[in-house]
C-alpha cells in the first residue's frame, strides 16, 4: 500500500525542494530528473536507488501513480544525475516486491515491508 498522497504533496512542495539544492553525492541518492508529461517543465526528484542487474532499482513508496513515475514512463527513461555526473536511463518498467527484494540489502526490504512498499522501478543502463 503506498504511502498518503498527502504526504506526497508534502515533499513534493518543501522536502524535494530542499533536497534538490543539496548535492547529491552519497550512494545511494541521485536526482530523477524528467520532464513533465502535460506541462514539457523539468523536475529533479530525489530517490534512493540500488544495484540492480538491468540498472538501478527504486522503491516507489507512493506507488506508481506518482507524478514523477509517469513522467518517466512516459518518456521512456531519465536522467540520474549524483555528483555532478549525469546518466541517462531507460526502458522503465515497475516490478513487483518478489522481483526487486532480492536486489535490496536486508534492512532497506524490512524497512520497506513496514511502509507496505510493493512496487518498484527499474530504469535499464544505457547499454543493458
């Protein structure tokens, strides 16, 4: 079950903003940056990633629905930006808790169970 929408709204206005300032260079941080579906405004969306075979993983604690992962469906991709180093990454596709879990370390999947968490984000490497 994904986290209150109005708790979204929330980050969404004060958290990711003051976020977005900071630089992003500790693993595992980056900057989502994509590109509005209606409006064509750049955003940057602080995330934590993971390893994942294919590219990098990321928890959607709101669910799929939120504004920044239909951007990047979308699109067909983003840009993460960490450090001032920016990768582009595509092919996104949500996955289920049986297929993400075994790519997170032990405490970010008992974390994530006691937020209800059951969807992820895979975005594939350029080259994957």
């Amino acid at each position: 079950m994904p986290l209150p929408r109005g708790l979204a709204r929330f980050n969404r206005r004060f958290t990711n903003r003051l976020l977005g300032r900071l630089p992003v260079r500790l693993s595992p941080f980056v900057l989502v940056e994509h590109v509005g579906r209606r409006s064509g405004t750049t955003y940057r969306t602080p995330v934590a990633t993971f390893r994942h075979p294919a590219g990098r993983l990321i928890a959607l604690t709101y669910g799929s629905g939120a504004d920044w992962v239909l951007n990047v469906l979308a699109a067909d991709g983003a840009v993460l930006c960490r450090g001032g180093v920016a990768e582009v990454a595509s092919a996104p596709l949500v996955i289920g808790r049986v297929d993400a879990f075994p790519h997170l370390p032990v405490m970010i999947r008992l974390f994530l169970r006691l937020l209800g968490t059951t969807e992820f984000l895979v975005l594939h490497d350029r080259d994957g």
